[in-house]
C-alpha cells in the first residue's frame, strides 16, 4: 500500500475510533487514539499481522478493541496511557516553555506594533493619538497594570514623557521600520524602569503586584503538595510491591490477584511519581532563579538609589542601563510566576488518572493483603543490596544497565538478548511500560509478524535524528566580468562602433569648462648681473649761454628802462 493511502487509512480508523466512543459518551483525543491503536496492534495476543494490509475485517477488529479499550473505565493501564498523552501534549521544558510564552506575547503585540510603526500623523491630534498607542504599547509590553485604568495610564504616560517627549514624535517618524520597533522596545524598557523605582521609593507603582514576595509564598506551598502527593504515591507503590513479591512466591495467591491488575496499577503509580519528580525539579529550578533575581532587584534599586541621591540632573548614561537592568529582572519574575501556575495546574489535571486504585484496591482490600507482610522503601531495598550504584553498570551494545541487586545483573550478563526480548514482549503487552520504560528507541518501527516469534532475530531500530549542512552560497570569490554582454545586438554594436575607430582621428579640445583643471609649472633661470669693457669716453662742452636783464623792477624814473647783460664766457675759456 502506498504511503499516502496507508496514511488515510489510518487516519479514517482514528476517526471511527473518536466517533465511536463520543456516541458512547467519551471524548478522547486523536493522540490518545493514535496511541491505543499501535498497543492494540502490538500486542500480540490480537494476532494482527502488519505484513499484509488490513483488510475490512481487521479494521473492524481493531476498530472494537480499541473501542473496547478506551470506554474502559477500571483499567490503571488505560489511565496511565491517558496520563503519559496528557503530559506530552501539556508539558515542556524550562527554556522551552519560556520561549514560546515570549512568542505568544510577541504574536499578540503585532498588531498594536504595527499600528505604530505604520503610522504617517501629521496633524496635532493624530500625533497625540500615536502617542497614546505608544502608551497602550509600553503598559501592554511590561504587563505592569492595565491600559484601561486612568491611574496606571497617567503613571506611564508621566514616565514616558520623561524620556521620550511628544515633540520628539516627528524624529521618530522619520526612522525605519525595524529602529522603531527597536526603539519602542527600549522606551518599554525604561519606563518599566522608571515606574519600578517609583513603585520601591513609595511615589508610584499604581497596578504593579509584588511579584517577588508572591513567588516566595506560592513555591513553598506548591512544593508542599507535591512532596505530599509524592510520599503518598511511594507509599502506595511499595505496598503494590510487596504485595507483588508475596504473590510471586505463593502461586495460588497470584492466580487470585490476576483480575485486579496489580501490576497495571503498580506502573501508574510509579509513572506518577516519575511526572511529580519532574515537576518538583523545574519548582525547584523556580525557586532557585527567583532566590537570585530578588537579590539582583535589591542590588540594582540600591546602586541607582546611590546614583540620584540629592541630585537635581542625573546623566541618561548612568541610570537607563539600571532601569533595563530592572525591567529585565522584572521580566524574569513574570516568567517564573507563568511558569510556576502551569506546572501547578500540570499538577492538578494528573491526579485524576488515579482514580481507578480506589475502586480496584479500597483500603479493606488492601489491609487484607498487606496483613503479616513487611513494607520495604526504595531506600531499605538499595541499602539491602549494598547500594545499587555499588553494584555496577553493565554496557551492553552501547546501552548501560543497572539490576536491582547482584543476581540479577548475574542472571542478565549470562544471556542479556533473552531478557531484552522479555522486556520487549512485555512492553508489547502494557503499551504504557515503553515509556515508563524509555523503550521509544525499540518501537520506532513495528517489527513483521513473522519474526516476532523468533527469539534470535531482531531487527535494530531504525534510528532518526535532525541533521543540518551548512553550504556556502559562493564558494569560491565572486569574478563579475562587466563586459560581458549576452545580447547579441548589444555585441554587434560594439563591434561596428569598434571597426569605425579605427579609420578616424582622435583630437581634443579644450572648453571654458576644462580648461585651467590642472595647475602647469615651468622652469627658468632669473636674470643675473653683466658688465662690458669699452674705451675711456670722449666728450666736447660748449659754454653755457647767461644772459641777464637789469632795470625791470623799475627804479626812480616812472619809464622802466631795461638793461641787458650778457655774462656768457668765451669758448676758449671753457
């Protein structure tokens, strides 16, 4: 049968399944269904062979079985396959669970991002609109107190316009997308800062729980009553056990215990106890991060209390590192607080998959059985035994096993593929035990009909894993010819152009608007001093005429009479 039809077929079956217990008043889950139809198929007391393909008659078959099964409401086995499904689907681990709480915020935060971010306000009453979807996304992101109570929101909006102002909107406009969001993260963060301090100085804090005092009072009570449930469950799963030895030692003892599923039950209540172990380790983990954070919160106040004591003006460089610091912290108390209510009511919803113990074994029943016997703790059998841990570990085909004590890890090590197949056939009979057991590896495949019957054969399980390569995009440097033309026309052209190149003349000219680009220099010689030698010059001199006028000023006479006097000297004279 194909894939794809094979898949269809099962999943018709799950849905007739599912249908056929609501009729009956059950509703179960397509897990939960799932799951009881590979037991029912593994089991082999139903004899279904999965090398051929189901006919009609076996999917009806194993449509009653299950069927059959589910609405069966005194079985410890059924509960317990209930409760291993529930847990699956309900829990996850601490990081885990942390990381997707952080997801779920930020996937309903989207839209309110959006509108922000998105926004184009020009006018002065868009503007304040946008400021006040800033406010819903500052409360709404630190989860201190509601955006619909006036107090709270006059407290964050009072906080916000401290550090970031309405006129600083139309900056903020202005960035991209991803500043925004970035920065709309930061201003959370101060706020919450701010409004955290306020709330430990007494002036503010309007909406903000006590979240450290109230962890403090809630993990003590949660650890409580798990420890409680954890003491009743061992208790009743050493009296199983002790009930179970007495019965392997006295035959007729077994044969009257067989209808009232001893061991069914004693695997409920050990699965039980291995979910509340692992509940009470993360409260634990809880209590040990929320002891940390409180004395980091106190440390931080302290320092910035130190940092604006009696000072008007404080620089954003010394005090908004402290209020992220703070905002980060306070972040991590809600993280615990979400944390610790699921495991809580994780808790609560198991307890209900032991209801089938009260009806089987009531207290009259069991004070019957118990009656002369000796009930031994897990702690009395490992120091009976010198300790299990001093007993050893065997490796084998890289598995390690430990034994209950020293016979028993003897008796494996003489023939160890005849007790793997025991607990394989067994595990194959109560489908819970493969993982109360940690068998998932073994059953990942279904192995064929016909060998299930032979002990030597058996098939490894086909192992799967995640695997991921990494392959460089370019390995080698990238070469881009920017030459390269793949139009041919476009190669053509350069090709005439270059052909006609070749019979023309290359000339320049210059322009007003190149010319005087570059500076030009030249070198010369300055001029230096030079004489000539000639003959001793020779000259001739003529006298030089004086001649003078006398009697012009007038004198006695009212005629002026004037007198001239030649004083020019004789050439001879010269």
């Amino acid at each position: 049968m194909p894939p794809t039809q094979a898949e269809s077929v099962i999943k018709n079956i799950i849905r007739e399944i599912g249908q056929e217990c609501a009729a009956n008043g059950e509703i179960v889950s397509e897990t939960l269904v799932a799951f009881m139809v590979k037991a029912v198929v593994l089991d082999p007391s139903n004899g279904f062979n999965i090398d051929r393909v189901l006919i009609k008659s076996d999917v009806q078959k194993l449509v009653k079985l299950c069927v059959t099964r589910l609405l069966d409401s005194k079985n410890p086995s059924l509960d317990t396959i209930k409760m291993q499904v529930y847990f699956d689907m309900n829990y996850t681990s601490r990081e885990e669970f942390i990381g997707e709480h952080h997801r779920v915020l930020e996937s309903r935060l989207g839209s309110v991002s959006r509108e922000i971010t998105d926004n184009r306000a020009c006018a002065r009453e868009e503007l304040e609109s946008l400021y006040r979807k800033i406010v819903s996304y500052v409360l709404l992101r630190s989860g201190l107190g509601s955006p619909t109570d006036i107090k709270i929101v006059r407290e964050a909006t009072a906080a916000l316009q401290s550090v970031f102002p309405q006129a600083e909107l139309g900056t903020f406009l202005t960035l991209s997308k991803k500043d925004k969001e970035r920065q709309l993260k930061e201003l959370t963060m101060i706020v919450t800062g701010i409004r955290l301090f306020n709330r430990d100085c007494g002036k503010g804090g309007e909406g903000i729980d006590d979240l450290p005092s109230i962890l403090r009072e809630a993990i003590p009570v949660t650890t409580q009553h798990i420890d409680s449930q954890l003491q009743i469950t061992q208790d009743q799963a050493c009296r199983y056990t002790a009930i179970l030895e007495k019965a392997a030692q006295n035959p007729l003892l077994n044969k009257e215990l067989q209808p009232y599923m001893l061991k069914e039950a004693l695997y409920n209540v050990r699965q039980y106890e291995i979910f509340l172990q692992i509940i009470l380790s993360d409260i634990i983990t809880c209590a040990r991060e929320v002891e940390m954070m409180t004395k980091q919160l106190g440390a931080q106040l302290e320092q910035l209390k130190m940092t604006v004591k009696s000072k008007v003006a404080v620089p954003t460089s010394q005090v908004f590192p402290i209020f992220m610091a703070l905002s980060n912290l306070w972040s991590g108390f809600q993280d615990e607080t979400v944390l610790l209510s699921v495991l809580s009511n994780l808790t609560t919803h198991l307890e209900p998959f032991l209801g089938a113990h009260d009806l089987l074994f009531p207290e009259k029943v069991m004070q019957g059985l118990l009656d002369g016997l000796t009930v031994k703790t897990d702690m009395c059998r490992i120091k009976e035994h010198m300790g299990n841990p001093a007993i050893g570990i065997l490796k084998y085909k890289e598995k390690y096993y430990t034994f209950k004590n020293r016979d028993a890890a003897y008796s494996f090590s003489e023939n160890p593929e005849k007790y793997l197949y025991l607990i394989k056939e067994k595990a194959r009979k109560n489908a819970e035990l493969i993982q109360l057991l940690e068998l998932h590896q073994q059953f990942e495949t279904l192995i064929p009909y016909s060998q299930m019957k032979d002990v030597d054969k058996h098939i490894k399980p086909i192992t799967k894993c995640e695997s991921s390569t990494q392959t460089d995009t370019h390995i080698l440097p990238p070469t881009i010819e920017r030459s390269y033309e793949w139009n041919e026309w476009e190669l053509r052209r350069k090709a005439i152009k270059l052909a006609n190149l070749r019979q023309k003349v290359t000339h320049s000219v210059q322009t007003d608007l190149s010319h005087m680009r570059r500076e030009n220099f030249s070198q010369v010689y300055p001029l230096k001093n030079a004489s000539t030698q000639s003959m001793r010059e020779g000259s001739t001199r003529v006298p030089r005429p004086q001649i003078y006028i006398a009697g012009l000023r007038g004198g006695h006479t009212k005629v002026t009479e004037g007198v001239k006097v030649n004083l020019t000297r004789a050439v001879d004279e010269t």
